[in-house]
C-alpha cells in the first residue's frame, strides 16, 4: 500500500450568489431551505388528499367562495323579492272576503232561519262576530246538538265554507252552575259545546282547522246592562268569530 496519501477531489455545491448593500454582503442560502420546505409541505398535503375521501358538498362550497374572492366582479343574483316586497303578510296573508259583506250575508241568512233568528251579528273592530243562543242549540244543560240545531248550522257553513277567512268558535256560559248535567263546571260546559259547533262546521264542508275555546262566564260582566233573566240567556251562547284574515288559527 502506497504511502502516499491519495489526493481526493472535492466538489463543493455552489455558492449561492451573494449581493452588496449599504450594510454589507446578504447571502441567499435562505431560500434554498425555504423552497425545500414548500416542497415538503406540498407533498404532505398531496399526501392527505390522496389518503381523504372527497366531500362534494364541501369542495363546492370551497370552490364558489374562492372564485368569489379571487373574481370579485361575478354579478350578485338579484333575490326573487324586493325587500320591500318580502314581508309578512307577503308570507302569511290569504285573500279573505270583506267582513262587512259577510255580515250583511249573515243577517239576512240569519232573520230567515226560524232556529237562529233570534242570533245576533256583531261587526268588531277586528273580527265579525255570529253570537249564537245555546239555548236553541243543544238539549238542557248538555252539548249535544238537537236535530233542528244541525241543520240549521248547515245552513251556516254555506256560507262559511265559501270564504278563506279565519274562523275560531268561542263557548259561553252564565255564571250559574250547570244543573243536572254531565258536566262538573261552566269551563268544561263551555268548551264541550264550541267543539260541538267547531266539529259540525268541518263535517258540513268548511275546509279548514276551527279552534274552539271555552270562556264560562268570564266575560258575563261585559255583555250590556238588561234584565238578569234576558242577560243569562244572552250570555249562555256560541260564539263563531270570523277575522278578517285568510288562513287558519
């Protein structure tokens, strides 16, 4: 073997190109190891992607948005509604026949009924009211309609089954307690017999969901001032609220 050494030649990677400031000579070695380091990240992303399952939904969402901000000049579709346009009653509101007319129906329907004559039309602020006696309308101190009564609101829901408007009924009563009766209070009597009048407006063909309440006699002390036997009569009644809007309740 040899002594002398064998001389071994060296490559030496280039020096990066260096440039001259006011401070002194800055090196750019540093963006050798910044581009390896992109390299690296790209390629440990490409690698997740390959490993993922694509969701379609999400890379469309992504997709939109950044054309959206990389073109900022795409036109924004106009809504279908004007603001001005889009509003409650736009949404809620159906056509509903004029209340006025409907009573004028009503009073005339009514004064030729020989059961209902003696009902009254109140024409509110907000709603038209069809005060009906129960005490033509079901048996004593009971929620059963008679016979007469049926066809009577038959004749009834002719009328209402033609118009859109909102319809709820409403149950009275007098403050006495019912006598020989199935029912133990006024508020159960009440309701009983709204959901008797509520129940026969749906089977004569009034198209739509009724709601009925029962009030007892809580609102005894707002009917006017009469005799107590005629205000007992008065206040014992079936109430069928018509509003002035389309819809149901």
């Amino acid at each position: 073997m040899s002594s002398r050494r064998r001389r071994r030649t060296v490559v030496r990677a280039p020096v990066p190109e260096e440039f001259a400031t006011a401070e002194g000579t800055i090196s750019k070695a540093w963006m050798v190891i910044f581009s390896d380091l992109i390299s690296l990240m790209l390629t440990f992303f490409v690698l997740l992607f390959s490993m993922s399952n694509m969701n379609l939904d999400n890379w469309n969402q992504i997709t939109d948005t950044l054309s959206r901000s990389l073109s900022p000049s795409i036109a924004k579709e106009e809504p279908a509604l004007k603001s001005s346009e889009f509003n409650i009653s736009t949404i809620l509101r159906e056509d509903a026949t004029d209340l006025d007319y409907l009573s004028g129906v009503m009073i005339e329907l009514l004064s030729k009924d020989e059961v209902l004559n003696g009902s009254r039309v109140l024409r509110l602020d907000d709603r038209m009211v069809v005060a009906l006696p129960s005490d033509v309308l079901f048996e004593e101190s009971g929620a059963i309609l008679t016979e007469s009564a049926k066809t009577a609101v038959f004749k009834l829901s002719g009328v209402l089954r033609n118009v859109n408007n909102q319809i709820g009924v409403n149950g009275h009563s007098d403050p006495a307690k019912p006598d020989q009766s199935d029912f133990d209070s006024n508020w159960e009597l009440s309701i009983a017999r709204a959901t008797a009048v509520s129940n026969l407006l749906r089977q004569s063909g009034v198209n739509q969901v009724i709601a009925a309440f029962g009030f007892s006699d809580s609102r005894y002390d707002e009917l006017p001032d009469l005799p107590d036997e005629e205000r007992a009569t008065m206040a014992r009644r079936v109430d069928i609220v018509v509003f002035p809007t389309g819809g149901e309740l």
